[in-house]
C-alpha cells in the first residue's frame, strides 16, 4: 500500500483571510524559489511571439507586489514590469 503524505510550509500558505506576501521575502527569493512560482502561477506572454514571461499576483495588494517588482529587478537584475487588469 502506497502512502502519500504532503507539509505545508506556514511562511507561504499558513493565512487566515487575505493572502500576504512575507516581509522577508527578499531573503527567501532565489532562482529555485523563481522557478517554482513561475510553474504554479506562471506562463509565456503571448506563445511563440514574445520570450516574456507573466506571473499571476491578483490576490495580493499593490504595495506587495511592486515589493516583489523591486526585489526581482534589485536582487535579479530582471526587467519587470507591474500590470493591473
């Protein structure tokens, strides 16, 4: 009998209401990190027209995300750019 078992990480998902972005973010931002956001909650721009790339921030509030703007442009040296729908 197989047995599967999965650990919830309270930095990222341990909220009640509202999901936040942690304070310290910038320490936990590495290329891994990236990575894994990106296969959850990203996809390409437009397929086969652009080689940029989307990341869907929607429940988050505008300072939080223009934090993660910063920090992907500061720590990474990735162009990024804020859009609201």
């Amino acid at each position: 009998m197989l047995r599967y078992f999965t650990f919830k990480l309270c930095s990222f998902g341990c909220y009640v209401g509202k999901k936040k972005i942690p304070k310290l973010i910038h320490r936990w931002l590495n290329p891994i990190s990236i990575a894994y956001w990106f296969m959850d909650d990203g996809s390409l721009k437009w397929k086969n027209k652009s080689k940029a790339v989307r990341i869907c921030t929607d429940n988050f509030n505008k300072k939080e995300v223009e934090q993660c703007v910063a920090i992907l442009n500061n720590k990474f040296n990735l162009f990024t750019i804020l859009y609201f729908f």
